[in-house]
C-alpha cells in the first residue's frame, strides 16, 4: 500500500466476449424472462395457438395460428407469457376450437388465435361446417363448408401472421371429412382429408429440429375416413391422423401437444388439439471488454502520461 496500489495483481482488459444465442422454448403459461440482461433488447419471436379438435365422423381440426416476428423489440425483461391449449370435442355440433397463446409484451402483446374445429357428423347425422379459427377446420363427410382462417398480422408486423382455411370433403367418396388447415398451407388434396402443413424449415431456420414437430409447427388434423382411398394424414407440424383403416375402428388421433397440431376427425374417437408453444431466440452479440481487476496506481500514472490509458 506504501505505493499507492491497492490489494490484488494488476489485471488487463479482456474481451471482446462473443455471447451465443440463446433459445427458451416456453410449453406452460408463465414468464419470459431474459436470457442474459446484457442483450439486445430485440428478440425473434415465434407463439403459436393450440389446435382445434376433430369431428366425430367429421373434418380435421385447425391448426392454431402461428405468429413469427423477427427482431421484435421488447419493452421488458420479464413478459407474462399464456400457452394455449387444444380443442376438445364435445359433439356433432360443438368441435372445440384451440385456446389462444399469447406474449404479453406491455408495449405490443402478440397473440396466435386458436384453431377451429373440425365439422362433425353423426351418422347418419346433418353437414356440419368447420369452424373458424387461427386455421380452419374441415368440413364434415356430408359437405357442409370449411371453417375461414382468422390469424392476422400484428400491428406493426406485415407478413407475421399464418393460417389456413380448412378443407373440403370429397364428392367421388362421401365418407371422407376435409382436413383442417395448417399455418403453412392448405387441407389436401384439394378434395380429401389430409391436413394442411405446418410452418417451420426454412421459414424459421433457426428453430431446433428437437422443438416441435421437427421444427414445424401448426399442422392440421386429418379428416374422417368413411371410405377409400386412405387414411386422413395430419399436416406435418403436430396434426392428427385417422388411422387403422377403412372398416376398423377408425380412431382419430390428437394433435402433438405443443405444436399447435389440430387433432383428427374420427369414428370411435376423434381427436384433441395440440397445445400451443412460445419460442424465444436471444440473438449472439459481442460484450464489450471487461477489466475483471484493477490496476496499480503507477501503472495508471505511466499510462496516462504517454496518453494510452484508455480510462481516463
């Protein structure tokens, strides 16, 4: 201390640090909070909705609409967070539609509407229509129509938001329900019931293939097989199918949970939709250089005097 410096070696600036990106998958409703406080305040942000349910005998459910937003800037550090879950079906007439999913951003929440239902049809019951919602729902065995997509862009946002129309049944096979609509296409074939894909790769190409269904989400449910050709396949992104074949039981399987995936029509049983989903990519930045100690009080003076101390 006789010299002025304090306790402790003399220590160099490091840095500058390269922090790497980091990524929340967030599958229940509570916080975001951030990663690391010294980010950038802008995120890339994906929240999906959950998936409507299939009809009993009936369309494929919607898939929850997807919302996907690149660099969005928060205004918090902590953003309450709501995930919504899938339809479930409560009869011919009443095909649940998915809850809504929601970041709750205090300057600009974002919210993903949930999936509409499929169109249901008791045997030999009405048409039944698919219901709206962030993806459509199909349209039951015996026609009907197919349920409007309503996922719309967030303000501020163009081109942030994705949903389908559900899809037709088919005229040359009556027995076949439409598939729901996926939030990255339509039900298809154009008159069938496979559902609509989701939305994922290369859309969003830094979404871990272990997240989701592959990296996709929002895939609607198949439609009811009443007949040939095949099985209602649900739309890559968590969608339901409607396996086991024509004359067998005919389940209808769920949409996958956090996916958004609608859920499939169905004979002996029709499928739930998916849960929704929040992802949250902190982008890598480069942290200034750091001094971790300090140094001795002559070592400032020499500095100083040649003019390369970059502290004062």
């Amino acid at each position: 201390m006789a010299n002025g410096g304090i306790i402790g070696p003399p220590n160099a600036a490091t840095g500058p640090v390269c922090v790497p990106e980091n990524i929340q998958t967030i599958t229940a409703s509570g916080c975001y909070t951030k990663g690391n406080p010294s980010a950038p305040d802008t995120v890339d942000l994906v929240v999906v909705a959950g998936g409507g349910s299939g009809g009993p005998e009936g369309g494929g459910g919607g898939a929850g609409g997807l919302v996907y937003i690149a660099c969005f800037p928060l205004a918090a550090s902590t953003v309450p967070v709501t995930i919504g879950g899938g339809g479930t079906t409560g009869g011919p007439s009443a095909c649940g539609p998915g809850d809504n999913s929601v970041f709750g951003d205090p300057t600009n929440p974002v919210t993903a509407q949930g999936g509409g239902g499929g169109g249901g049809s008791g045997s030999p019951g009405p048409a039944r229509n698919g219901n709206p919602g962030g993806s459509g729902g199909g349209e039951s065995r015996n026609n009907g129509s197919v349920g409007s997509a309503t996922q719309g862009d967030i303000s501020g946002f163009p081109c942030s938001g994705f949903g389908n129309p559900g899809g037709n049944s088919n005229p040359t096979y009556p027995g076949l329900g439409g598939g729901g609509g996926g939030a990255g296409g339509l039900a298809g074939p154009t008159n069938g019931q496979c559902g609509g894909v989701g939305k994922g790769s290369p859309t969003i190409p830094w979404m871990p293939a272990c997240v989701g269904d592959g990296s996709y989400f929002g895939g609607g449910g198949g439609g009811f097989r009443g007949g040939p050709p095949e099985n209602g396949v649900g739309g890559q992104g968590g969608g339901g199918t409607n396996s086991d074949g024509y004359g067998g039981p005919q389940p209808g399987h769920s949409g996958t949970a956090n996916t958004g995936g609608g859920g499939a029509g169905g004979g002996s049983s029709w499928g739930f939709g998916g849960s929704g989903i929040v992802v949250v990519r902190e982008g890598a930045f480069s942290a200034p250089a750091v001094c971790p100690g300090v140094w001795q009080i002559n070592e400032v003076y020499t500095n100083v005097k040649n003019g390369n101390w970059s502290g004062q």
